[in-house]
C-alpha cells in the first residue's frame, strides 16, 4: 500500500515537472511581470515583420499561407505589444503561421477602429519546439482589468484607444464570440487559449472604442 502510494506520488511529480517544463515561457512571463517588469515597460516590443515567402524547409511547390502585418496592439497594464498580423483564408495552417510573427486578425470579422467587432487572438502558452518570440503573448491575458486600455495603431500610424467592458471564459466551439453586432457598435474582441497549457477553452476580453 505505502509503495502503491509512494509510486502514485511519485508519478505526479513527474507529471507537474513535465508541464512546468514544457510551459515554462508562460511562467516566466507572469513572474517576470508580477516580480520584476513596471506595468509600463512593455515586455514585448513589435519588430518590423518580414513574413518568409516559404515556410522553412519547404519544397518551392508548395503554396505558403500569405499574411501581412496591419498594425500594432499595446496593453500597457499587461506590459504587452504586439504585431497584428492579417491572414486571407480561415485555416489551422495560416492562422499558425502568422501567429509565429505576432497576433491574428480573424478575415471576416470588422477591421480596427470600424463599426463592427474586430476579433484578434494569440498565445498563452505554445509547444517548447514552437518557433516565434510571441508563443506567450497573452500569457497575461486573463488578468487583465475592467476598464483598463488596449491601444491600436493601423497601417497607417492612426491609433485607436478601446476599454475593457467585459471578461469572459467560452468554449474552444464558441463562435458568438465573431458577432459583429449588426455593425451598430464598435467593439474589439481579444481571445487566448484557457486554462495555460491547454486548448480546452478560449478566455475572451471584450473592448468598446472610446471615442
């Protein structure tokens, strides 16, 4: 029995080790915040991004997803900014792609500053091996306040300033949450994967425009 339970015991911690170890980039970002960074340093500075034509170590036949970046979001309580980057087909495989170089806009949802609800996700945690600096990006995400500022700049350098009016934890299936409120508002849509380490659910912050 004292073996059984020993070799039980045993096997968690093997278990906790492996999934601190593989989500170690989301640890150390939240420690990094919580213990070490200013809420007003930002951890994450965009880079000009320059997508490759072809993923690495990929026959010249075959056909990259094709992105751009469109603009910059900074979450100065989170100490987060990011590129977003626009992909032109809804796919596993372009959406993984872009997410490499920043966040994603979702195609058919309404473009920042619009009526409508432009719909932008990344990273909480990502897979060690993954490539990329942004595999933690919205590590912090789900701490984020009511009625705190998310800062958007467009292409162009023209910045859009949204508020946090709701917080809310959905299914992965979810897709309420690409609503484009008949065009009558002018809302911002931010969405992570939930809890860390996993896909199980999407944690969702919802922003109006302040005008």
């Amino acid at each position: 029995m004292v073996k059984n339970l020993r070799l039980l015991g045993l096997g968690l911690l093997l278990v906790i080790i492996a999934f601190v170890v593989s989500n170690w980039q989301y640890f150390w970002q939240n420690a990094k915040y919580e213990v070490i960074a200013d809420p007003k340093t930002e951890l994450n500075q965009p880079d000009q991004v320059i997508p490759p034509s072809l993923p690495i170590g990929s026959p010249s036949t075959v056909q990259a997803p094709k992105f751009d970046q469109i603009g910059n979001l900074s979450i100065s309580s989170l100490g987060v900014s990011v590129p977003i980057m626009q992909v032109y087909e809804v796919s596993e495989r372009a959406f993984q792609a872009a997410l490499i170089y920043g966040v994603v806009h979702y195609p058919t949802t309404a473009q920042i500053g619009s009526l409508g609800n432009p719909y932008i996700f990344g990273h909480s945690s990502d897979y060690v091996w993954s490539k990329g600096k942004f595999k933690t990006v919205f590590a912090r995400l789900p701490k984020i306040e009511l009625g705190a500022e998310i800062v958007v700049t467009n292409q162009d350098g023209q910045k859009f300033k949204y508020k946090v009016i709701e917080k809310k934890i959905v299914e992965k299936d979810d897709l309420s949450v690409l609503d484009q409120h008949n065009y009558e508002k002018k809302l911002l849509t931010l969405q992570t994967s939930y809890p860390v380490g996993t896909a199980l659910k999407r944690f969702v912050a919802v922003c109006e425009l302040v005008e």
